[in-house]
C-alpha cells in the first residue's frame, strides 16, 4: 500500500485525515502511534502507549515526534490541517474547494479557526472528563473551558446562520475540521447552549457517507 497515516482513532488530528482519506476514497495503512494513548487510554491513568512517535524513524519524518504524519508514495508530510489541504489539491480540488482560489481561502480560513480557536477548549474537556483521573480534575478549568467553546462555537452558529456549510453554500475542505469538532462538543458529557444553525448543520453533516468513519463516539472519549 503507498499511503501511510501514522495516527490513532482517538485523536481528532487524526481523524481529520482520516475524514479526509474518506472522503476522497483513498485506501491507506493506518500505524497507531502515540506517546500519551495507546489500546486502554491515557498513559496518565496507567495505560502504555501506543509508541512509535519517540523512535529515530518516526522524528527522521516528524521531528516534533506527533501525529497525524503521512507518507503518500514516499512525500511525507505533517500537521493535520496542512495534510487536508494537500489532499484536497493533490486528488480533488473541486470537491475540496470547489477548484477556486476564493472557496480555496475562506475554506482553509476555517481550518485555521479549528486549529486556533476550538482546539485548545475540546482539548481542556477531554483531559478534564477523560484523560485523567477523577480525585485529579480541576471543576474549574472544565468551567473556564467550556465557556470559552460557548463563545468560540457561537461564531460558528452566527456564520452557519448566512451559509449552509461553514465556508458557503457547498461542503469544503473547511467542513471536516469543523465536522469533527462539532460532533465533540455534541458528544461531550458538557451543557451547550441552543445553537440552532449548528443543529441543522449537525444532521446535514452526519448524513454524508464519509462521516460514518469518524463517527463512533468511541473514538471522541479520550481524545
């Protein structure tokens, strides 16, 4: 097999390729890999990891020693939403960002938002509720946490409410991180405000055949 994804089901990284991957009908090899989850969870609760990201090989592709990491037919390449846009470009651009500069921009400009703005937050929930054990989680930071996605997602409600997906009228690039996150926070044991256009955006999502990769609340539990 040529492509290569170093990963692991419980890393919303990962599962933006993943997404991706699928969307685009590519066939790959999937190596788990991780330095802090492996087959039982989190290392902080006494399970070993995955590994693989620590040995020579893997930081001679990846010198940041993390995942996602790729190998398409000998180009490697890292970080997950770079990976999403050399996919979409490499194998369909016109799915991906309807092949124009413009869709191209604005699509990736919510790339850069997940990466930004929502991902510090759902990684906060899922240390707190998940990754680490009961008698060591801080209400506190959850609280802070949680607040912060109100008010990260609240604008992804706002934009949701002028288009039918997050960067216009057809489903692009920008949909898979956003897919991801959005399925989280509906999954996370957390209290969410009535976000209507998300809603809506939710079933949309969840009914394109792709999702069902990505879609078992299994994978969002740990990661």
């Amino acid at each position: 097999m040529s492509f290569k994804l170093w990963g692991r089901y419980t890393s919303a990284r990962s599962l933006k390729v993943i997404l991706a991957l699928a969307e685009l009908g590519i066939e790959y090899q999937l190596i788990q890999a991780s330095a802090t989850m492996g087959p039982g969870g989190s290392v902080s609760k006494g399970n070993q990891a995955f590994g693989v990201v620590g040995t020579p090989e893997f930081q001679a592709m990846n010198p940041n020693g993390r995942i996602p990491t790729i190998d398409d037919d000998g180009f490697v390449l890292w970080e997950s939403n770079t990976i999403v846009r050399y996919l979409g470009m490499k194998y369909n651009p016109t799915l991906f960002y309807g092949d124009d500069l413009y869709t191209f921009a604005l699509a990736g400009r919510w790339l850069d938002f997940e990466n930004n703005n929502i991902i510090p937050g759902q990684h906060i929930v899922a240390t707190q509720l998940y990754r680490i054990p009961a008698e060591k989680r801080d209400p506190a930071k959850l609280t802070a946490a949680c607040e912060n996605l109100e008010k990260e997602f609240s604008k992804v409600e706002n934009q949701l409410a002028k288009t039918e997906y997050i960067a216009g009228d057809q489903w692009t690039m920008g949909d898979i991180a956003m897919a991801i996150r959005v399925h989280r926070w509906h999954l996370s044991d957390i209290e969410r405000p009535d976000m209507p256009n998300i809603t809506r955006y939710y079933e949309t999502i969840k009914k394109r055949p792709a999702f069902s990769v990505v879609a078992d609340p299994a994978y969002h539990a740990e990661g």
